[in-house]
C-alpha cells in the first residue's frame, strides 16, 4: 500500500452547504432577551460543518487554516499567507468561485451577495434593520439583480420571510414588495421553457415581481440605474447575477485561464500546462463535448470532478492510464418558497411537495457522505424543524 497525506487548505474552518444558504438568510428567529436562541445554533450547523470534525476518523487527512497566495508549480510549492509554503505531489484547486459584480458602477459597495452563511445571516439582518427604520406607511422594497437559480430560490423565500417581519414589526403584509431584475427575458437561463414559466407562475403566485431585459448600469444611493436609464428604488438589494472563478487564479502564473478567469483544464480535469495539478468545481473551465457549452458552476458538476480526480491521482500513483472526465446531466431541483420546488432531470419534469421532499433526501444524503449517518441525521433534523417551522 501507498502511504498518502492529504492536507486541506481553506481560509475558513467550515464546509458551507449552499442549497441552506437561502433558508439561513430568511429563516425568522425570535430573539429572547437579546441572547442567541438554541435555533441559530442548529440554523447554523444546517449550513456550515467545521472541517476538522469532518475528518476526525480519517487519519491521514490534515486540515491547516490558512490562505494560498501562489503556487509555485516548478518547485511542486503552494505558498500560504502567515505560513511556511507547502510541498506537495499533487495538487488539487478546488477554491470554487466569488461574485462577480462585472464593473457595475456602485454595485460592490451597495449590494449583498449571497455567497456564504455570513453573507446570508447579513441579509436576514439588513432587511430586518430595514423594516425596522422605514416609517410605517413605507412600501418596503427588496430588489434582486439576476433572476437565475439563486434569484428565484431567493425570492420565493423571501416573501414569507416579509410578510413574517411585517407581522412583528406591526405593518400591513402588502406594505413589502420583492422584485426580480433580470437581463434576459426568461427567469432561470439553463432551464427549458416549460420549467422557466411554471417558476415565473409559481413565483407570481407568492407575489414576486419581474423586471426582463433590463440590464443594470449602475447603484446610485437608494437607486438602481438601468441601461435605459430608468431608475428602481430599493431598501435591500442582493446581486445573484454573476460569479467569477476565485480571485486565486489571477495569481497563478503559467496557467491558461478562460472566461470568467476560471483555469483552464483538459480531459483528465488536469490543469494546463501541469502534469500533476488538478482542478474541480467553479474555478475549472471545464467544456461539454456534447453540447460545446462549458459546464455549469454547480455543486453537482464539482463532486462529479472531485471522484474523477481522485481516480485520477491514485491512477497516477499506480502508473496506470488516466480516465476522461465525461460530464452528464443529472438535471435539478429547484426549491421555490414553502414546501414546493421544480424538478427537471432526464426528461422528466415535476413540480410541488415531491421535489421539494427529494431535495431533502439529496441534502441528507449529502450531509451523511461528509459525516456519517448518524451525525448526518442530527443535523439534517435540526436544520429541517428550523425550515419547517419557517415555511
């Protein structure tokens, strides 16, 4: 047998699990006597799991908390900021993605991005603070740049979440409004027309409202400029709209990178020009030779690369021929507010209570292939009382 150690390199002791990362940003939780009740501990353990715990029985796994600031791929080193560089064999990029605000004038400074559970726990509290400062006959209003996958999960939830608010802070429920602003003229760009229209009625029905093909230009104060030069005023305004590979890339020298500086990588998931450097996820610019697009940044495309570049580097140790990487569509699901969500995968389309429950089975299943069944369970539970609860 081989003696192999894997290090885990992460500036943040936790895995996030982002498909509760909506849940988190509008889940309603009373404060009693300003102490954090029991519940924010299990809304927090149903998002993020810290890493160590996840490797506790694996003993060949280290996790070191640190930030890579280079790699110096001649010399096999991965520099980290406040640490010694690290050698390495193999070398795996996995830092995923960070919003891409595309040079939107006053878009950095003005809005939440909804990229990790502190991101989500600012949002619950911005609109929170929101209904808490505007005079009580203000129309509050919660604008959402990019009516993709996150967008429209977003706003389903957030609508119960305002009229939850506007019952505590004693306003009429109409007085909260939650619009989607999007460039296309369809919400959920990846998705058939079918799956787009039933979300769009779905969402209508909860009370979200639509701008289409209405591209912004800039964020001036309370005020979101579009390119026509109409202007939207908003209280709390979240950008979904974009991501770009991590920041990282820009700092790798010798590698190829594509759009949205993702790095570039070949049929094995190696990344050009690297023989023994690996890439998976949303950093890797990764293309479908069946459809010719490159493939979608989602969770599901990174695991399916994560057990193909394993393969890979135990191949690579036992000198045996690489394995392609061959993407397939497994389809989604797509939860929109309450216990309701879209399912579209292999043909197959479904709407309601049963994707919404197969989501639930997935995010278990998940959960117990990081930590085990039985810790699995708890703290799929925990989380869905919390969620439950909340719907």
């Amino acid at each position: 047998g081989h003696h192999i150690n894997i290090t885990l390199i992460d500036k943040s002791r936790y895995h996030t699990f982002y498909p509760n990362l909506y849940e988190v940003a509008t889940a309603h939780i009373p404060e009693i006597f300003g102490h954090m009740p029991l519940d924010f501990f299990n809304l927090k353990s149903s998002a993020i799991y810290p890493l160590e715990d996840i490797f506790t029985d694996d003993l060949n796994v280290t996790v070191l908390e640190s930030e890579v600031v280079g790699v110096d791929f001649k010399k096999n080193k991965v520099r980290l900021k406040n640490a010694p560089a690290h050698n390495y064999d193999f070398l795996v990029l996995a830092a995923g993605s960070e919003t891409n605000y595309f040079n939107i004038s006053g878009m950095g400074q003005s809005a939440l991005p909804l990229k990790n559970f502190f991101d989500a726990l600012e949002l619950r509290n911005a609109i929170d603070e929101a209904f808490f400062r505007a005079p009580k006959n203000h129309i509050m209003k919660i604008a959402i740049g990019g009516g993709g996958f996150t967008g429209c999960e977003l706003a389903g939830e957030l609508v119960g979440y305002m009229k939850k608010l506007a019952q505590v802070h004693g306003r009429p429920e109409y007085y909260g409004e939650c619009l989607i602003i999007e460039a296309a003229e369809n919400l959920l760009g990846g998705a058939s027309a079918a799956l787009q229209k039933k979300a769009k009625a779905r969402l209508e029905k909860l009370g979200v409202k639509f701008k289409f093909k209405s591209q912004i230009h800039g964020v001036d104060g309370q005020e979101i400029i579009l390119e026509d030069g109409s202007k939207i005023p908003y209280d709390v305004l979240v950008w979904t709209a974009g991501v770009k590979a991590n920041n990282l890339t820009k700092l790798l020298f010798g590698v190829k990178l594509e759009k949205n500086a993702c790095v570039a990588a070949d049929k094995n998931l190696r990344v050009l020009p690297y023989e023994n450097v690996f890439g998976v996820g949303d950093i890797t610019y990764c293309v479908d030779k069946a459809t010719g697009k490159s493939l979608p940044m989602t969770a599901s495309v990174a695991i399916r690369e994560a057990k193909c570049v394993a393969e890979n580097i135990k191949r690579m140790i036992l000198k045996t021929p690489l394995k392609n990487y061959n993407p397939r569509h497994a389809g989604f699901i797509i939860p929109l507010g309450g216990r309701y969500a879209l399912l579209e995968s292999h043909g197959i389309r479904l709407s309601g209570f049963l994707p919404w429950a197969a989501k639930q089975m997935i995010a278990f299943h998940y959960w117990a292939t990081l930590v085990g069944w039985v810790r699995a369970f708890r703290l799929w539970k925990s989380g869905l009382e919390v969620y439950l609860e909340n719907d």
